[in-house]
C-alpha cells in the first residue's frame, strides 16, 4: 500500500500512452485528466489497462487527436450521441469523454446531461473511491485530484459516495448494485449512510435494465468470496427484487425438535467452495442453483423428518426460467448449469464399497465432458461443521474418481454415440424411419451402458441382429 503515500502519480505514467495524451491535449488546448477505476486500482497496485479520460471540451476530439498521434495500431470508435469516445491501442482501452454535469428525471436512470467543469465531473462520479482524478496537464503533471477523500476511503475500505447517497440512488439506482460490486470485489465495507440510503431506495431498482442488474450480479458471483456480496444483496433488500427463489432458501423450521439446515448460507458456502477452486462463472451458477427447488419440495415425515425429495430434478426445470427472468444466456451454458444442477446428487449415491460399474458408466454417460466441473460441485456440497464427516465424504469422492477413470479408460464411456446409428439400423433392414429404428438404438446403448456388450461395433452390431430377430425382423437382402 506505498501507493498510498504519494500525491504525484508522475513516475507512473511513465507507459506511452500518457506523454502521448499528455501532449496532445496541450497541443489541441484542452484541460485532461485520468479519471475513475484506473486511478483507484493504481493506488490499490491493482493492474488495469482500462483507462478513462475527461477533458474539458470535446472527448471526441481528443480522442480522434491522441488516435492520429499514436499511429497505425491505434484504432477509434466514436459514440456521438453521447459524446463519447474508444480508443484501442495495443492492450489499451482509452476512453475519452468532456466533462459534464447530469440531472435526472424520477422516472428514468438517463440523466440530462451538460458541459461542465472537472468539479462537476467528480460529483456525478458514483464512488469516492471512483471519482479521483490525476492531471496530465504541463502544470500540475500527475498531481492527484481527491475533492471527496478518496485516498482516505481507499486506507479504511469504505464504499461512500461523493453526495447525499439518497439522492445518488435514487437518481441511478443501478449504483446500489455496484455499490455491493465494488464492497464484493475488493472486500470492502458499505458506509453505514450508504447501506441505509440503499434499503431506502430499493425500490427504485425497478426502473434499471435487467441485463445492467445482472451485468453487476455476475460480477459479484466472479468475486473471491462471492458470498459476502450476496450476504450485503440479501440484508438490503436488492436480492428479494431480484432473485427471490434465493430468498425463499432461507430461514430455518423445526418440527418435533427437528430442524433443518439453513439452505440460504448452505448455498453461499458452496458456493464460495467452488470459487476457490475454479473461475467458472457458469460452475459458480451451478453452486447457486444447485438447491434451488428446496423450498418447494421441502416435506416433514413423522419417521424420516425433514426430506427434499426430487429437488434435483425439480430444481433442474426450474432453471431454464431463472435464467430466461434473469436474462441470461439461454445457449449451452444454460444446459450444463441445468446439468450439474440434475446430476449433483449422483456422485453422492455412488459413495459405496459396492459401487457397480454399470452405475459409473451411466453418470459417465449423462455427465459427459461436464464431469470434472460435476465432482468439484459435489465436493463444494460437502459443508458439514464436522470434520471428520467431510474427510469421509472427499476420501469417498477419491475412490468414485478413481473408478470413474478405470471404467472409461476401459469402455470409452463419456460422450460416447452408440456404435450403429440409425441409418446404418435403417440400411441393414430396409425399413424408414420410425419407433423401431428408435428403439433399436436404444436398446444398444442400454446394452453398453448395463455392460452386457461392450462398446464396440462387431458387438454392437451382433447384439442389434438378436434384438431385432425377437421382433420379426430380418436383414435386408
């Protein structure tokens, strides 16, 4: 944190990038300064090759000046309507803008937007930590600019925003959510203002974008402890609007002096289980989704007590809907999230001595490539406070991987495609496509799957001749 101790970046903009810009603006006369994130991860030693720039003037003039200046890798895009512009320059992105001043209407998170002044700059600027700026002009070069005390946040790890937070979000509200972001990825704490300015004004989600809301939920589920994040969603209020079949597994009931667990904090450890093992965003979904259908399948037995029977198969058809609600993609990583959400109990029947080939090959079969991301989920799912249990189950986990490599090093079981498709089925017996073709094929690849033929042609191909003798049918001539 000796970054801290310095009020003159200069020797830090030592990259190319910035005598270049620097000089530019001077020749074309406009007052430029870095401004937001990169100076904030700058003071953190955090790497970032995102930078934005706020002159004042014309942004895009700048831009298109600084493109022309650094030459044929450079490469701009102009956004007029919003007098923006990006400029890409070997693993750069520069982003120019002219200082300005917005007002908001209540109905809607657009602002009014006008020429303004740096001070005006930084008060719209969502963060204190986000609103610092260093110059780049001759006469203050690499001067930092903190109206609002950011240096200071930065040292407490405090989110805080520059003005009343009321009326910050309330005119944007999608800042709540990156205000939960930001305290998630860096590990930060929400001031208290702040947090009550965010239980007041959650409501005034309603009018932000679901794909903006989602933008910034995926960013706190990539976080380091993405729990922490969802745990400041869930006492605030935001996760009730936004995702409230999470909500629902939370809280505890107890019948006859039995209770179950907490599902809602059973989900947040898996899931930070999971992000210490991969950055999958789609496996770290899967940890979310993985007991999903809980609430509606939880049941109370005199005898058993607390059940949740089928809530892998019911979670699983839930899935494509929280997806669809949630705007996110409804392609492949949909599927292998309502994959791993069907299969996640599997590996957990197999914890046996006695476990039989026939019952690996299937979950090899189902899980196909999606096996490893399958364990590591499994593995997550284990939270029990006791120990010893937990080394039990991961020892068990051990010995169903162990097999699972010995059966398909022995049978080439994952993803495997039964060796006789249906044309060859078709050909062989002059019949059209129909349920028989179907069934045939089937058959075969629950012959494989039990282990009474082997996954192979000739074998295939003999045991499909059997079954279709038992059913009247011979090969064509």
């Amino acid at each position: 944190m000796g970054a801290f101790l310095l009020m003159n970046f200069s020797d830090k903009l030592k990259d190319s990038v910035f005598p270049v810009i620097r000089e530019t603006a001077e020749e074309i006369g406009l007052e430029t300064y870095v401004i937001g994130g990169y100076v904030r991860d700058l003071l953190l030693e955090r790497k970032s090759k995102d930078i934005d720039f706020v002159c004042l003037g014309s942004g895009i003039a700048l831009a298109q000046a600084v493109c022309k200046a650094l030459g044929n890798g450079a490469k701009a895009s102009y956004f007029k309507n919003f007098g923006t512009a990006m400029v890409k320059y070997k693993d750069w992105e520069l982003e120019f803008v002219g200082a300005r001043r917005e007002s908001y209407r209540r109905g809607s998170r657009k602002p009014i937007v006008e020429d303004g002044t740096l001070e005006d700059d930084q008060n719209r600027r969502d963060f204190s930590i986000n609103a610092m700026g260093i110059s780049l002009n001759a006469t203050d070069y690499g001067e930092l600019v903190d109206p609002f005390d950011g240096v200071k946040d930065l040292k407490r790890k405090i989110i805080r925003t520059p003005l009343d937070p009321k009326v910050t979000f309330s005119d944007d509200p999608l800042r709540m959510m990156r205000a939960i972001r930001f305290a998630s990825q860096l590990g930060f704490d929400i001031a208290p203002d702040t947090f009550d300015a965010i239980l007041e004004n959650k409501e005034r989600l309603g009018i932000v974008s679901q794909e903006r809301i989602t933008d910034e939920l995926n960013k706190i589920v990539q976080s380091k402890v993405p729990s922490y994040g969802f745990n400041l969603l869930f006492h605030s209020g935001l996760l009730t609007i936004i995702f409230p079949e999470m909500v629902a597994l939370h809280g505890v009931e107890t019948v006859n002096g039995q209770t179950h667990k907490d599902n809602f904090y059973h989900t947040l450890k898996v899931l930070d289980n999971v992000s210490e093992v991969s950055d999958n965003l789609w496996l770290r979904w899967a940890a979310i989704l993985h007991d999903i259908a809980k609430p509606p399948t939880k049941r109370f037995h005199k005898k058993a007590g607390w059940t949740f029977h089928g809530h892998e198969d019911k979670g699983a058809r839930m899935v494509p809907g929280i997806f669809r609600k949630l705007k996110l993609p409804m392609d492949e990583r949909m599927h292998f999230v309502k994959k791993l959400v069907k299969l996640h109990l599997r590996p957990i029947a197999l914890v046996k001595d006695n476990i039989t080939d026939t019952a690996i090959r299937r979950l090899l079969f189902e899980a196909g490539n999606d096996i490893d991301d399958l364990m590591a989920l499994c593995r997550a799912d284990i939270t029990s406070k006791n120990h010893e249990r937990v080394k039990k189950y991961l020892r068990n986990f051990d010995k169903v991987e162990l097999k699972m490599k010995q059966v398909e090093e022995k049978d080439s079981i994952r993803n495997f495609q039964p060796p006789i498709s249906g044309e060859a089925i078709m050909e062989t017996f002059g019949i059209p496509p129909s349920k028989t073709v179907g069934d045939l094929k089937e058959a075969i690849k629950e012959a494989i799957l039990e282990g009474r033929i082997h996954n192979d042609y000739s074998e295939a191909f003999a045991f499909m001749l059997r079954e279709a003798k038992k059913i009247g049918l011979t090969k064509a001539v």
